[in-house]
C-alpha cells in the first residue's frame, strides 16, 4: 500500500523570520488545494485513506483540504515534526544552526538531542501507516528517506513546497518509490 510523505506549502514567513509556526501565505493556500487534487485523483486503490500532520501550522493548514476531500480528521504527530532546536539556541540562531547541520551527517549535529536517533524514530513513525498522506518538513522528509536508503546525511535531496514523495510499507519496512520534486530552497 502507497504512502505519501508531502512537504507542507508555502509558508507565510520567509525561512528564519521570528515567526516559528507562521500558517500559510496565498501560493501555499493555492498549493495545498492542488496537492489535495492530485491525491485525490489517484486511482482509488492509490488514494490516501488517512491524513497526518506534522503539530506546526504550515502543516496542518496543507493538509486540511485533504482531509476534508477524504472526510478524514488530520491525526497530529509530533514525530513527523521540525528537527528540534538546541534548547540553547534563540530563535535568531536556527538559521545558522540548521545551515551548519544541513552539510554534514546526521551523527555529527550539534545539540542537546541524539539526532541520530531522531532520525530513526522519525522513520519508525511512517512505516506504521499505510494508505496514509503525511504532512511534514524539509528536515523530517530528508530523515527519512536517508534511512531507507542508508544514507547519513542530513540533506540527500530537495523537496520542493507540496512535493510527494511516495513510499511503500512491506512487512513493516519502508520502500522508497519515488522522491517528490525538487526546488531551489533558500534553507542552504
């Protein structure tokens, strides 16, 4: 059965503005709509039955017309969340932060958290849905599919806003079908 890992649309701050949970702005209304219509017009053995979010609102507002296609509840999961800050970095610090974390592995970042791990529980969070379009991040989305393919670095690829990538669960396991497409992201 498909799964759908869909990065959340465009947000209506720009990537390190104070505003760490800012909805969406017009485009990423309009792209929530488009993506929700090109679920949704899958066959229907291919249509997600389910809709999960990421808590943070940028997520929750792509996935709602989704739900509301389907006439599902979007279920909130924190472990398809952002990647964690430092707790002792402020706000103003992320960028740079994550800028540092985005070029090397994922064993190598810097922070309070065991991002290796992370990672896993990330993964492990996915590979127990099925039939299932997940809301999620840039960083979330990367983690993992750089389980899947073994791959320890922190940024393998680019997800665009709305991007799907589409997985596959067997006997528990998580199968890499397709990546979603790919933009310019100002976040590196």
């Amino acid at each position: 059965m498909p799964l759908y890992l869909i990065r959340h649309g465009k947000p209506a701050t720009a990537w390190g503005e104070p505003d760490d949970d800012p909805g969406l702005d017009e485009a990423g209304k309009a792209q929530a709509i488009a993506v929700a219509r090109r679920l949704m017009s899958l066959p229907a053995d291919q249509r997600p039955r389910a809709v999960v979010s990421s808590p943070l609102r940028r997520c929750r507002e792509t996935a709602q017309p989704l739900a509301d296609a389907l006439g599902a509840p979007v279920e909130i999961d924190s472990g398809v969340g952002e990647i964690p800050t430092p707790a002792a970095l402020g706000a103003a610090e992320r960028p740079g932060w994550l800028r540092s974390a985005f070029t090397g592995a994922w064993d190598e970042i810097q922070g309070d958290i065991d991002y290796e791990a992370w990672r896993r529980r990330a993964a492990s969070v996915v590979a127990k849905r099925e039939n299932t379009a997940i809301f999620s991040h840039f960083v979330a989305i990367n983690a993992v599919v750089s389980v899947i393919r073994g791959d320890d670095r922190v940024i393998g690829f680019r997800p665009g806003h709305t991007s799907v990538t589409t997985l596959r669960v067997d006997d528990g396991a998580l199968t890499l079908v397709s990546l979603g497409d790919e933009a310019e992201t100002s976040v590196l």
